[in-house]
C-alpha cells in the first residue's frame, strides 16, 4: 500500500475559492441538467465585444501577431493605455509606469504578491470583491477590513481610514463604482481620504477602476491619482478591458504606476505567465484607442435595467435596494429577511441561508453577502436582458413573500 499523503502548500490553504464563480459552476451544472435556473451572479457583460475591436484581432493574426512579446505588454499596447489615461484620467505614465496583465485579478495579484511580506496589513473596504482578502493571505499579509455600511452609502469615511492605519499597514484598496455595492466616492470624498494618507508616507493606495466606464452618478467620475497628484508616487491605479469594452474572455488588464512597482510585478510575471495573449494585446489596443461612443449606449441600458431592478427588489418584502452610482450590480440589504422561515420551516439564519432559498425555490442565483465582507446582504448582477432581470425579480418577491 503506497504511503504517499497528498500535500498542498500553507499558501493555497490560506485562500478560498472564489464565491462568484462557484455559484455560477453551480448554474450551469442546474442548466446542464434541465432546470430552469436564472443565473444573475457572474459579473459579465451581456452586450458583445465590439465588432472594431474583434476586426484588430483577426488582422493581428493575418498579420503573424501570435509570437511572444514582452513581458508585461507590448509597445503598441502600452502606448494605447498611455492614451487612456491621459484622456480619460489626465494621468501621464512613461511605458517604464505601465503593465499589462492576464486580466485585472492578475493585476492586482500581482501587485500584492510582489510588494506584501507576511506581516503586512492592507486595507479593504467592505463589502469587497470576493478575491481582495484572499490575494493578500495569499501574499502573506493580513486583510484589515474596514465596513462601509448601508447607512455609510456602502463607502468607508476618513476616520475610519485612520482608525485602520497602523505601521504595519502596506496598501489601502479602494473600488470605485465598486463590486459588488455600485458606490462610487466622489471627487470630494477622494480629496478627505487624501488627507488621510498624506499622513502616512509609508501608506500606499491601491486603486480599482474596473467599472470607471459603468457610470450613472450625477457627479464625473475620478480617480484617486487624479484628486490627489502630489501622492502618485504611492498609487496604482488598476484598470482593465473586461467590463467596458465587454472583454472578459480576452483577459486583459493593465496598471500605471511608479516605475518600481511595475518593474517588481514584471519580473513575478517573467516567472508565472509570462507575456498576455499577443492577439487580446492587439484587440486591447484598438479598444482603448479607438472609438468610445458606445459605451453611453451600453451605460443608458444598464442604466434603464438598474432602476427597475432597484425598483422591484425594493418591493420584495424583507428587502432594502440602494440606487448604485456604477457598475452592473445592486447590493439590497436582506435584514428583514433574516429570523423567518421558509414554509418548509427552515429558518433563514444568513443571507448564505437566503440565497440557497432562492436558488432551491425560486430558481434565481446570487452571490450572498458574506462572500463579500458585509451581511446581510446579497449581490445581483444585472448584465442580462430587462425580460429575464423581470422574472427574475418576480420570482424574488414572491419567495420573499412565502417567508413568515
């Protein structure tokens, strides 16, 4: 009998696996097997990538575009993301500022893996991204997570900022619209929370920026690097193609940022994947610099889709719905829901419970709250089409109801 014991390292069992792709392998299970199951838990764009866009990537090919490139992103691309942010964000970066990564959680587990020791501690808002924490266990350090509660508008406010900043504290992360609440700071809430971290000259910021082109706030959107230039030496500012030009599968994301950091993740990635898709890289390119009209489109349905939605949770018995600044998700508060019974006579004792409810009754998937860091809440990804958000909501407020 072989004496061989399966090991896994103490890295790998400091994280979780994501809570959002899980439930959406637990939908298409459902679907495979027959079950009318309406998934609203992936944070995926239902809108196609743009045809420009799909059209630089069958001439990158043509044109022999399928070899490797540099590490962190070719020339070409770079320059393109150079562009963006002096267009959209009025930063300007050397290419020695600018990495190019196998999607934006590359980005950022990068940044984190090649700065954090153990020991470190990095600030986290919640309620966060589910992958946040885990990147930073991962690296060693220790997640400080500070709440921004409903009652906050889901954002953390400067006292709390400095109330979590310790000599141990290596990066603070900020989501701005955030996944999963929607919030966005302001240009104002920005300039306070600079404040905050001009204090601390060993504090860096990191910044999210994926949903910057999801956006319904009547104030601009604006980035920290942006409010506050005289602290750019500590920020890096993270973005990528996956949500605005509906590029998830293309795996793209890209940082700017002083030239130290981005030399660090360069040399992690020349050990780990190496170089992006050379043919993503090319169709990257072309996304960011070329036309932008489209997104107003794509905004004014998610838009339109995000008030009804809103709409008809807040009509769900036991549920509270926030209007989002951003992004395509709504983060209702479920305390009502919590302490009553399904009428089988389970009790519903978490928003984990409530959303198994949902998946077992009314056929609807959402990613619960505590995947998040803030409960009881669930998120619900409103990238799909106005008639499956409607039955979708239908069938929440009637499950809602059947509770007692």
């Amino acid at each position: 009998m072989s004496t061989f014991k399966p090991h896994v390292s103490a890295a790998l069992n400091r994280i979780q696996p994501s809570a959002t792709l899980a439930m959406t392998a637990r939908v298409s299970a459902l679907k495979a097997s027959g079950v009318d199951v309406i998934g609203l838990s992936a944070g995926e764009p239902d809108f196609d990538t743009p045809d420009f866009v799909k059209e630089a990537a069958i001439e990158a090919i043509r044109n022999g575009q399928t070899k490797y490139t540099l590490v962190d992103g070719t020339v070409a691309l770079k320059d393109a993301i150079r562009g963006k942010f002096r267009r959209d964000n009025g930063l300007d970066f050397g290419l020695d500022q600018i990495s190019v990564n196998v999607g934006g959680k590359h980005t950022l587990f990068n940044a984190l893996v090649a700065t954090v020791d153990p020991g470190d501690e990095v600030i986290i808002p919640a309620p966060y991204w589910v992958s946040y924490p885990d990147i930073v266990a991962f690296a060693g350090g220790t997640p400080v997570i500070v709440e921004g509660t409903a009652a906050q508008n889901y954002k953390i406010t400067p006292a709390q900022l400095e109330a979590a900043i310790t000599k141990k504290t290596r990066w603070v992360m900020f989501n701005s619209p955030s996944n999963p609440s929607g919030a966005a700071y302001s240009g104002e809430e920005l300039d306070a929370l600079g404040e905050v971290i001009r204090r601390h000259p060993h504090v860096m910021v990191m910044t999210d920026d994926m949903y910057e082109h999801v956006w319904y706030a009547d104030f601009a959107f604006t980035t920290f690097a942006q409010r506050c230039p005289d602290l750019i030496d500590r920020i890096l500012t993270v973005n990528g193609c996956s949500k605005a030009y509906a590029m998830t599968g293309w795996r793209i994301g890209y940082a700017g940022g002083p030239a130290w950091i981005i030399k660090a993740m360069g040399k992690l990635q020349s050990q780990s994947t190496s170089n992006p898709c050379s043919i993503a890289q090319a169709a990257a390119a072309a996304a960011l610099g070329g036309p932008q009209q489209f997104l107003d489109d794509r905004n004014a349905a998610f838009r339109k889709r995000r008030d009804m939605v809103v709409a008809m949770l807040n009509d769900a018995p036991g549920l509270d719905c926030p209007v989002p600044d951003g992004a395509f998700y709504v983060y209702p508060d479920a305390s009502g829901c919590i302490g009553k019974k399904t009428p089988e006579g389970k009790l519903i004792d978490s928003d984990e419970a409530l959303i198994d409810y949902f998946l077992d009754s009314a056929r609807v998937a959402a990613v619960h709250g505590g995947a998040f860091g803030l409960s009881p809440a669930f998120r619900v990804s409103y990238a799909t089409s106005e008639a499956v958000l409607k039955e979708a909501c239908v069938r929440i407020q009637q499950a809602c109801a059947a509770l007692s």
